[in-house]
C-alpha cells in the first residue's frame, strides 16, 4: 500500500491495510509522499501481488501511468495496480484502459477493496 | 572488489525476489535452491539488529546503510516483522524508514513476515541469507523485534548481534530477562535526545558487568539519536571491531562452525520428525504401539521408548 504524490491524506490507506491485515493477507506499509519510482521498486523487491496506491490529490492521471510505465521497465507490468482516491467517472476507464487493474472511489466500502484482492490480486505461481 | 558498484546480479532484482518468496512459500524448495548457490555463499558480513518495537532499529539500520554504502559495501536487509496471531496476516512498515534508498541499486530491501513457518521462521531467514550472499552483498543486516524465542532464534545467523534499547522502552532488567544481553555484542542505546538515555547506559553498562560475554570481547554500549545520525558512526566502528576481533580470535570460524551444526541437526530432526508422523500409523509394531497407547494400555513414556527403539536402533546392536 503506498501513497503517491504530495497529499498528506493517509488515515484511509491505513485502515485499508488494516482491514487486509485482519483478512489474512501481508502488506507492506511504504508511507506517505512516495514517487512511482519508489513504489516500483518497492513492489518488486517486496515480490508483491498488488499494489495498492492512493492519491487523493487529483494527480492521478500524471502519477498512474508512470507507475505503470515504471514496473513494465522492471519487467513486472504483471503485478496488478489497484487505484484508491477522488478519481472521476471519465478518469476510471481511462486508467483501466492505461493499465490499472482497478479503480476504487475513495468512498468505496473497505470490504469491496479486500473482497476485490481476494478474487483477482493473488497472482499464480509459473 | 569493494567499489561499491551493485552486486553482479543487482539488475536482476525480480528474479532474486521471486527466489526469495519460494522460500518463503514453499519451505521444500530451498534443499534445491540452497544447494544450486552454495559455492557462492559465505563471504558476506552478517549483522543482526534486535530490541523492543518502536526503539529504533529501521531508523537505525537506514542510518547504517548509509554509513556502509560511503564505505563502498553494498546492502541488502532483510526486515522480520510479526504476524497477526489472528488472521496470519502482517502489516510491514520497516521499510518506510529506509525509502532514501529506493534509487540505489546497490541496496536491496526485502520485508518478511513472521507466520508460522512450516521450517521455523529462523530456517526461512537464515537460506534467504544465504540467496542474497549469492547475489553478492557485501553487508546482510537483519532486523527483528527481539522478543519471541524465534527472533532471538533469528539473530543466530548474524556474525555481530546488535541489541537496540531507548529511554523509556521498559527498564533495561526487562532486556535482560528476555535473554537478549547475552547475545548482544553491541549495545545501542538510540534516542539519546530523550531523557532518560544516560540511566539507560549506566544500567547497561553495570549490568554488562553481570553477564559475561562467551568470548573474550568488551561489548561497547553505544548511545545514538538515529533519526538525526548522532552516534551512528560509532555504532559502525563497533561493528567494523567486532568483525576484526572475529577474524582475528578466531572466533568467526567458531561461531560459523556452531551455526553450521546446529542448522544440519534442525534439518535433520525436522525431516525425522515428519518422517515419523507420515509413517508411523501405516502398520507393523510401532502403529501397534501406538494404538495400544490410544486404548489407553500403554504409558505416553514406555511407548513413545518402544517406538523409537523400533524406528532407530538403540546403540550397541
Ligand atoms: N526522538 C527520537 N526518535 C527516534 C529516534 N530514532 C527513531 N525514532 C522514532 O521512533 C519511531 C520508531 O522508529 P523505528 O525505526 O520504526 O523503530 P523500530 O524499532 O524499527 O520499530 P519496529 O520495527 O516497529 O519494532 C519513529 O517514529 C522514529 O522516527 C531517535 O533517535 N530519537
Ligand atoms: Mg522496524
């Protein structure tokens, strides 16, 4: 779970992974302010399934792709972007379509999150 | 060569991740993995970081891969953090404090949670160790909460154990309790901005007196405030020294000797162990036995005797 971008907002990204905690799974808290760059790396240090980032600045559209683009150059474009934030209908399908796996409205249910990982975020091992 | 350039492999970060998480995974794939690297492994210097939760230790070790890195060694840390005891699930924050390091290719971060590991969660440490001396660090830093038996039990792979203490984190008595002081070959009073931190020292020190340490070696007490990185270049030259004096008294070979042992008899009551439970109920004497004991004919004692002297001989026949 990361924060990207310049928003001090982190209360709902800790209780996401609170939430995950309490449903079984391992999260890797990177704190807040990070670039894509970091959370690329973090990402495929960390061996994650998902990644989830939140951006509750309006700047998802310049801080997504770059994520993106920064875990395909790390030959891991498979690990599965989940998107949090304040994120109009227009921009959904528009980082659907860039590549994110998901994109959750900030007001999205905690359960709607986990539920969501536990059907699509665990990646099958070759 | 110690020139601080990544490590031969660094540009492969995601093949030594997903070896990593097979490990974790899959206890029965390290034999193999371990055995492939083996000629590879053991030239990395192992220190261990362990103390109470919140004393320091991510700060601490962030500030030490600084001091490393200057030093022209390359760093990967390995960062235990427990697991829930109700979901099995973790939160795993360490490496928010180490992050300045993202661009460096020449330091690699790698979080783990406790679980319940099958093999016991110091067997999972210890062969992602040996993967990452195969990829070349230079310097192994471990860090875990130093409380349970198997944290401690983690610390065993380090070459230099340093224990991390603050002001105000539980009276130094607790530590020495918890069995910690004796392994400790650094102690690092962190937060020394706090009050408090002098008393912790001079407890540390007198107690110190108390427990001798096995070999013949002093063990400093160090004061630091990690987050501003006062103090930590003494924590480094007390590391560097008790490297030095390892090397010199001989003492590294002794203690890698005693790791190595203890590790091929953890493997080998292990695989006995399971060995014994998948056969025992499939017939003969011993699942006679055994069910004489269920009926309630048999002491636990007398049987669990006659079983083993059926599975491996006693001495002398
Ligand atoms: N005042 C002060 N605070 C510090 C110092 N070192 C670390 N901290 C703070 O103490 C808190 C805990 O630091 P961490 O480095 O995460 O401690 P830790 O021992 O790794 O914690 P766990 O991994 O959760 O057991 C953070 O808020 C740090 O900023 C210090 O020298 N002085
Ligand atoms: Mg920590």
């Amino acid at each position: 779970m990361a924060k990207i971008g310049l928003d001090g907002h982190d209360r709902g990204v800790k209780v996401v992974a609170r939430a995950l905690r309490d449903a079984g799974f391992e999260v890797v808290y990177t704190g807040l302010h990070r670039t894509p760059e970091e959370v690329a790396v973090a990402a495929v240090q960390e061996d994650v399934d998902v990644i989830g980032v939140s951006i509750l600045s309006g700047a998802h559209m310049a801080l997504v792709p770059p994520l993106l683009d920064a875990l395909q150059a790390r030959d891991a474009g498979d690990i599965k972007v989940l998107v949090g934030g304040v994120i109009p209908e227009a921009d959904r399908a528009k980082l659907r379509d860039l590549g994110a796996a998901a994109v959750f409205d900030q007001d999205a249910s905690t359960d709607a999150v986990v539920d969501w990982i536990r059907r699509h975020g665990v990646r099958s091992e070759e | 060569m110690r020139d601080g350039s990544p490590p031969a492999g660094a540009g492969e970060y995601r093949a030594l991740s997903r070896l990593i998480s097979r490990i974790e995974n899959h206890p029965g794939a390290a034999a193999s993995i371990i055995a492939d690297l083996w000629s590879r492994t053991g030239r990395a210097r192992r220190v261990g970081l362990t103390g109470a939760p919140g004393v320091g230790k991510s700060t601490l070790a962030d500030q030490l891969i600084t001091a490393a890195r200057d030093g022209g060694l390359t760093v990967a840390v390995i960062a235990v953090d427990p697991s829930s005891p109700f979901s099995g699930g973790a939160i795993l924050g360490d490496r928010v404090r180490m992050v300045r390091h993202s661009g460096d290719p020449g330091v690699y971060i790698r979080s783990m949670a406790a679980r319940a590991h099958l093999g016991g969660l110091a067997a999972a440490t210890r062969d992602v160790a040996y993967v990452l001396e195969a990829f070349a660090f230079d310097l192994i830093l471990v860090e875990t909460v130093g409380v349970g038996q198997s944290e401690l039990e983690i610390m065993r792979l380090a070459d230099t154990v340093v224990v991390v203490t603050a002001p105000g984190f539980g009276d130094a008595v607790q530590t020495l309790k918890a069995g910690i002081l004796e392994i400790a070959d650094v102690l690092v009073v962190n937060k020394a901005d706090r009050p408090g931190a002098k008393e912790t020292v001079m407890q540390l020190r007198e107690m110190r007196r108390l427990v001798p340490h096995h070999d013949a070696w002093d063990v400093p007490v160090v004061e630091t405030t990690a987050s501003t990185g006062a103090g930590v270049a003494d924590v480094w030259e007390a590391i560097r020294r008790h490297g030095e004096h390892l090397r010199t008294s001989g003492e590294l070979e002794a203690r890698r000797g005693r790791r190595a042992e203890r590790e091929v008899l953890a493997l080998v009551e292990a695989a006995l162990a399971s060995r014994v439970r998948a056969t025992v109920h499939d017939r003969g004497e011993p699942a006679e036995l055994l069910a004489r004991a269920k009926r309630h004919e048999a002491d636990p004692h007398s049987t669990a005797k006659a079983i083993l002297e059926r599975l491996i001989p006693p001495e002398g026949r």
